[in-house]
C-alpha cells in the first residue's frame, strides 16, 4: 500500500459532527465528483472515481447521512495498473438541492451552473475548514513516500478551484502553491514542516508519526553524510598541505638553504618531514616544548617564504 493510500484509508475512519461531515463531503464532491444530469434536467446524478476502496466507502457513508441515495459501484481494472478504480454513482429526485445547498451547483430558470468557490456557511467553524481539507484530500489528493522528497498535493478542475483551496490552506499558516499541469491546476506543497503541519490538521494522526520517524531518520542520515564529507574534505585539505610543506623543504634542502636557517625553523620542519600525515596541531604537540597550532603554522608559513624568495632569485638569474 502506497503512503497516500494509508493515509486515505486513516482518514476514512474518522469520526467527525454533523456539520464537519456536510463540510468534508462537499469537498469531496467538489474534488472528484462528476455531475451527470439525466431525464431531461429532472434527475442529477453524481459520479465518484477513486482508487481506494475506503474512500468509496467513507463517500457513500457521508452521502447517505444527507441525502437519500441509489448507490451503484462498479469495480474495474485499470490497464497498465495493479490496482482497481471504485466508480460510484448516486442518484436521487434531492441530489440537485443538495448540490445547491452546499454550493456546487447553481440553478436558475432551469439551467444549471457549477460554482469555484468554497461556500462560507460550511466552513465558518475551524473544525469545519480542518474536515473540508479532509474531504478534499480524500477526493483528489496525493502524498510522496516521505522516503522521497517531500511533495503532497490536489488535483483541481480550475484556476478558480484551486486559489480557494490554496487559500484555504494559506489560512491556517501554511505556504501552498498553485502549478498548471496538463491542463488542470494543482496545489502542492513542498516543504516536510508544512506538509507535516497539514496531516496533522486534516487529522492523519497515525500518518503524521510515520512521516515525522522517516524525515528524522532521513534528516540523521543526511547530517551523518555531511559530517563526513567534511571531515573527508579537511582530511584531503591536511594532506595536501603536508605535501606542499615536504616538498618546499626538501627544495630548502637541496638549495643548501637549510642548514642555515634558524634552529626553530630547523626542528618545526624536521617534525613535518617525520610525520607527514598530523595536523598543525597535533604538530605542536610532538616538539619540545609543545608549540600552538598558530606558532607551527607561523613557522611553516616563514619557511615557505624563504623557499618563494630563494625561487624568485633563481628565476631572475
């Protein structure tokens, strides 16, 4: 079972008041509803696809709590898919009404309009407006496996569909956004703590817990990996100052230079030559006495200086 699926199948069980339910249908209805009008405007119908069986089952209850419905559901095989697609289709003399009532449908001197926005009346109640989001994810939403880069999202019909959902979500501090994809217009969110904060509001409780364990666990691992590219980084930084300084003392060596310099100079560079793989510091720590990284680093930086300036004359002769 995919997360999305396990997400919608937690939402399904969810119990909610009257008025939540009304809010969480309408939704759902607006997000993946169909309207067929048959008998020559005299009988509207609605059609539902969905992917999960508890989803179709949370619509039909939802549905039957307020309008008196024949409820057919037919099942069928996607092709190039595993898994079914639950067709659900009511129909009732009432079902017009009720789309009235919860502002889908508009009917005026027998002609019918479907309307963008989301009633107010519905959503007037913050518990409403958390059951609202609810049903619209469970009609037309999605979520990536949190193992992945985060990404959930709804499928809209319109631009319109989507600046009320948008704002909807907006309103409760989050940062959805609006995309055009193929000629519909989604809403998605990318951000773990906003999608994190959404579960939470639409009451996915169980989800929330299973996405917050993997995104700790991914978010330990990436700072594991970081840590360690960082330490690999200094190593090869180490080392490829430890090679430059073995090879500018040699060259001080060879030029006769050496011998000349003085005895602090002497000991710092015979101990970079004896341990070419320790850091500044750990440099310090093997003379005697023990030197600062700072003064190993001051001697070794004179040292080159010199090799630089015998280099240069070399150059001009």
């Amino acid at each position: 079972m995919s997360f999305s699926s396990e997400v919608k199948e937690e939402l399904s069980r969810i119990s909610a008041e009257r008025d939540c339910e009304l809010a969480e249908l309408a939704a759902f209805l607006r997000m993946s509803g169909s309207i067929q009008i048959a008998g020559g405007g005299n009988r509207i119908n609605i059609k539902v696809n969905t992917e999960s069986a508890s989803t179709a089952r949370r619509f039909i209850q939802l549905l039957k709590k307020f309008v008196k419905a024949e409820v057919e559901i037919i099942v069928t095989k996607e092709k190039m898919k595993k898994h079914n697609l639950y067709v659900v289709t009511a129909s009732s003399p009432e079902m017009g009404r009720f789309l009235e009532k919860i502002g889908i449908l508009l009917m005026n001197n027998e002609r019918f309009y479907i309307k963008d926005n989301i009633k107010p009346e519905l959503i007037k109640k913050r518990c409403c407006k958390k059951a609202y989001l609810r049903g619209a994810f469970l009609g037309s939403g999605s979520i990536s496996d949190p193992k992945g880069p985060y990404h959930l999202e709804f499928v809209t019909a319109g631009s319109k569909q989507a600046e009320s959902l948008v704002k909807l979500i907006n309103s409760f501090g989050l940062n959805a956004k609006v995309a055009e994809r193929k000629g519909t217009f989604v809403v998605y969110l990318k951000n773990g703590d906003d999608i994190r904060d959404l579960l939470g509001l639409i009451g996915a409780n169980e989800s929330l817990l299973k996405f917050e364990n993997i995104r700790v666990l991914k978010e330990m691992r990436n700072s594991v990996n970081r840590l360690v590219n960082c330490e690999t980084a200094n190593l090869n930084k180490t080392v490829d100052t430890a090679i430059r300084q073995i090879e500018m003392i040699n060259f001080l060596k060879r030029s006769g230079v050496f011998e000349h310099l003085s005895p602090s100079l002497k000991l710092v560079a015979e101990v970079r030559l004896r341990h070419p793989d320790l850091s500044l510091k750990e440099l310090g720590q093997m003379m005697t006495p023990p030197l600062g990284k700072s003064g190993v680093n001051h001697r070794l930086k004179k040292l080159e200086e010199i090799a630089e300036k015998i280099k240069s004359m070399k150059e001009e002769d």
